[in-house]
C-alpha cells in the first residue's frame, strides 16, 4: 500500500524516501501507526489524538526523529483548525514541534509542509503557509500533501478552478486518497458541477465507505442537484456511523424537507448535548427547537433555543473568532425574537469570513434564514441573489424550493423568479 502510494515520485523525493528517518525502527513502526490515524478521511478528534499520542511516543524513543516532529505538529495543527481544541496551547505545541523538527534538520521539506500547514490551520495567514510550502515543494516538487494545502489556500482566496487543478494533481500522484476525492467533489459540489461532484463523492465511498463526511456531501449534493430527497435518504442511510454529527445534520435536514418532524426531532434529540462538529458548529438544541417550532410546540421550542444560545454563547466566548458561531447565534437570536441582535450577530459573524470564500457561503446562507425570520425579506433575497451568483455557493434553487426556512418568502415574486427552474 505505501509502495502505490510513491508511485510517479521523482528523483529528489526519491532520495529523501530512501534516507532512513531514524535509526530505532520501533520508533518507526510508531510513526507508521501514527500516519495511519492522521491520514484517515473522516477528521475526527480521536483519530487526531491517538496519532499525537503514536507521534510523541515516537520521538520519546528517538529525540531526533525529525520527520515526526514534523508529523506531530501538524497533527497539533489539525485539532485546531477543526475546532476540536484552539486553545493557546495547542497552538503553542503545533508550532513546537515544527521548530524541532527544524531545529533538528533545517533543510526537511515535510518540516517546511509542517509549518505552513500551522499559519494555514492555526491563523488562516496565506502569505506565510504559502512561503512555507514553496520551500517545501522545492524539497518534494510532486508530493500530494503541498499540493493539497495550497489548492486549500487557494480556494479560500476565490481563486476555485486553480485549486482544482491542484487537487486534481494531488488526486493523481495518490490515486487510492479517498479524502482527496471527497476534496474534488465538494469543490465540484459548491461550484454548481453536480454531476461531477457525484461522481468523485462515489469514488470516495469506494476507496474508503468507512468515514462519515462524504455522505453529509453527497446528500447536499441531491438537494442542490437534482432535489431528490429520495436520493439524499439514500446517502444518509449509507453511512455506516448513523452518530457522526454531520450525518445526523443530513438525516435531519431530509427528514425536516419531508415534512415528518417529529422524526426529525428524534434524529436530533440522539445528538450529544451541546455543540458538537468541530468548525461546522452543529447545535443539537438548535436543530431539537426548530423541529419543535414545525411541530406547534411553542414551548418546547423556546426552551430548546435558549438551551442553544448559551451553548453559542459560551463557544464565542472560547474562540472569539469562529464565524459559524456567530452566524448561526445570529439565528438563534432570531427564533427568540431579538431581532435587532440577531442581525448584528450574523453579519459580525459574516464580516469575520468576508475574505474566505469556503467559509463565507455557509455564514451567509445563515444571515438569510436570520433575515428571513427578522421579516427582512427584501435583504434576505438582495443576499439570496449574491449568493446564488457566486462561484462558490451552498445555494442553488432546488434547495430554495425543498427548505422550509425559505416558506415565508413564497409567495414573494421575486423568490418566484428564483425558484421557477424547479417548479
């Protein structure tokens, strides 16, 4: 499976592969188990945790085992990126063991890759993630991971059919990396090539059917596509962990498309409490109070959303920069009739990912359902518009036409004119 993995390697890689990384080969079997975590497609935080528990155990057998201090600072950097952990000192120890690993061999590329994926995760600063990984591409000119990390970068920066292409080449050089087409296809998904999306979303669950976040896409590939909730069912029941809670957050927007709320509701209510997710901020009382709200129980449904804003409240305070938080606290404030709040909430949360085009679509999506419900319906469809327009977007008419967010503003012409593709 490495070998596969090599294949279309280049001379200078070459060589560094077959430089030994470390003399103690216990260290190294380590190191390999701690690859084997970290490289796993569905980003989950115990995967993250037992690679850093592998990769420290590997340099406490080998304190000069360059290449994994890289690996371990980059691990350090992912529990941050993903939300699970953006304490201070875990940023602190991502850039740690960037700097041994440095320190240790100043020339390592993957030391290089390490640190500019810790601008990237850590501070989303692109000038220096970039200068980082062009060091490191001088090193290892065709390894997947730089590739990838810059097609990430790029993106973000709008700069979408470039960061495809490089994906695309990443995808080439490790043809078996099933997130890397699960990559492709969210590219494809939010850039309106549905089609496409589908067809690297199935090769993904191919490679690999044992990970959870291919299925939240390839069922919000159905309702941007096609609006086949049939289908979008479909994806969700194949998921093999029923408890991811981006899974969870599929089944329930199916099951709320549908109309059977009270389903939606048990989908919800199997959440753990709080907020769970990571960076996609996926508030169980959010969800458990909205379900309520269809079903008429008023009461339910207000506590629920208070239940929500202290949880969001209490995250913002936490990490005071995540944008999801804000956005959809925006919304929640809304459902309690804080309107005034609830606007400002959301477009502080949407002014924070204005130069993001990734994170941006989603933020804005929640401003909309937040004007919506604030009885802002022109600002609500002036946004509808820019979003839809966009090159990347989590919009399309399909998903205008299935959510019931969007009911208020049906007999709107304008909304008619959007969604008349469908209808």
């Amino acid at each position: 499976m490495l070998e596969a993995r090599f294949r279309g390697i280049q001379e200078p890689e070459r060589k560094a592969l077959e430089q030994k990384p470390t003399g103690n080969m216990l260290a190294y079997e380590i190191y390999l188990r701690g690859l084997a975590h970290a490289h796993r497609p569905s980003s989950r935080e115990e995967d993250f945790l037992n690679a850093i528990r592998l990769f420290e155990q590997a340099v406490q057998l080998d304190p000069d085992f360059a290449l994994a201090y890289a690996r371990l600072s980059t691990v350090h950097s992912e529990l941050v990126f993903w939300g699970f952990d953006p304490s201070e000192q875990r940023i602190a120890q991502a850039k740690a063991a960037a700097d041994r690993a440095l320190q240790l061999q100043p020339d390592l590329p993957e030391a290089h890759r390490a640190l500019g994926t810790y601008y990237y995760d850590c501070f989303f600063d692109y000038d220096r993630a970039l200068k980082e990984l062009s060091i490191a591409a001088k090193g290892l000119p065709n390894d997947p991971e730089i590739l990838e990390m810059i097609a990430y970068i790029w993106r973000r920066q709008g700069l979408v059919d470039d960061a495809i292409v490089n994906l695309q080449r990443a995808a080439d050089l490790d043809p078996r990396n099933a997130w890397l087409k699960m990559q492709l296809g969210f590219c494809y998904e939010c850039t309106k090539r549905y089609a496409e999306a589908d067809r690297y979303l199935d090769e993904s669950i191919a490679l690999d059917p044992d990970q959870s976040y291919v299925y939240f896409f390839k069922a919000q590939n159905h309702f941007l596509w096609d609006g086949d909730l049939a289908k979008a069912r479909a994806a969700v029941a194949a998921a093999p962990k029923q408890g991811d809670p981006l899974v969870a957050v599929a089944g329930w927007q199916v099951k709320m498309a549908l109309g059977k709320y009270q389903e939606a509701l048990d989908r919800a209510s199997a959440l753990p409490d709080g907020i769970s997710g990571g960076r996609s901020v996926v508030v169980r009382d959010l969800m458990i109070g909205m379900a309520h709200h269809q079903l008429g129980h008023d009461e339910q449904a207000r506590a629920a959303f208070e239940s929500a804003r202290t949880d969001l409240e209490t995250l913002i305070v936490e990490n005071p920069t995540l944008a999801e938080a804000y956005t959809v606290l925006g919304l929640t404030y809304a459902l309690l009739g804080h309107m005034e709040e609830a606007i400002r909430t959301g477009r502080q949360g949407v002014d924070l990912v204005k130069d993001d085009a990734v994170r941006l679509a989603p933020c804005q999506v929640d401003l909309i359902k937040t004007l919506i419900v604030a009885d802002e319906h022109e600002s609500a469809l002036d946004l509808i518009e820019q979003v839809l327009a966009q090159q990347w977007t989590t919009l399309s008419p399909h998903l205008l036409s299935l959510d019931h967010a969007y009911d208020p503003l049906r007999d709107n012409p304008r909304f008619q004119r959007l969604v008349a593709t469908v209808e």
